[in-house]
C-alpha cells in the first residue's frame, strides 16, 4: 500500500489520484505520521459497500436465528407470495 503525507496529497492530487486509478492501490493519507484516510478507487469503494450490506445481511439473519426469530417453510413461501403478488 502507498502512503503518502498530507501535504504531498495537497500538492500532488492530479498525479496521485492518476496514479490511483491505474494501479488500483489504496494510498493511505497520514497527518502528523499518523493514518489519517484513505484514498481507494470509487469503483473498489463501491464494490466493498455492496460487500459490506450483503455480510450486514448475513449478520442481521443470523442474530434473528439465534434470537429465534424465524419461520417455517410454509410460512415463508406465504409470506413470499404476498410479496411477489
């Protein structure tokens, strides 16, 4: 991973963010020498958001699993087809 300085970002954003694109490469950003941002391509940002809500998903299925929140086969096909009506 790249890292760049603040001021480098300030007086290089053109070249950087050229850079960016065609590598593909997160540059981390730091302030003072620590960790400050990120700077990720938009389409790899977009890429880990539809990621990130699918895993949230996952999670949020498998608290109502465990908080025994959850229907039987024909209860969810009922549900469903109100749905898909």
């Amino acid at each position: 991973m790249r890292v760049e300085l603040v001021t480098t970002l300030k007086r290089q954003a053109t070249k950087i963010l050229a850079d960016l694109h065609s590598s593909k490469e997160p540059v981390l950003i730091t302030e003072h020498g620590q960790p400050s941002a990120y700077l990720v391509d938009v389409d790899d940002y977009e890429f880990m958001q539809q990621r990130m809500e699918i895993l949230e998903a996952v999670a949020r299925g498998e608290q109502a699993i465990n908080n025994g929140n959850v229907y039987s086969n024909e209860e969810a096909k009922e549900k469903m087809n109100k749905w898909l009506k």
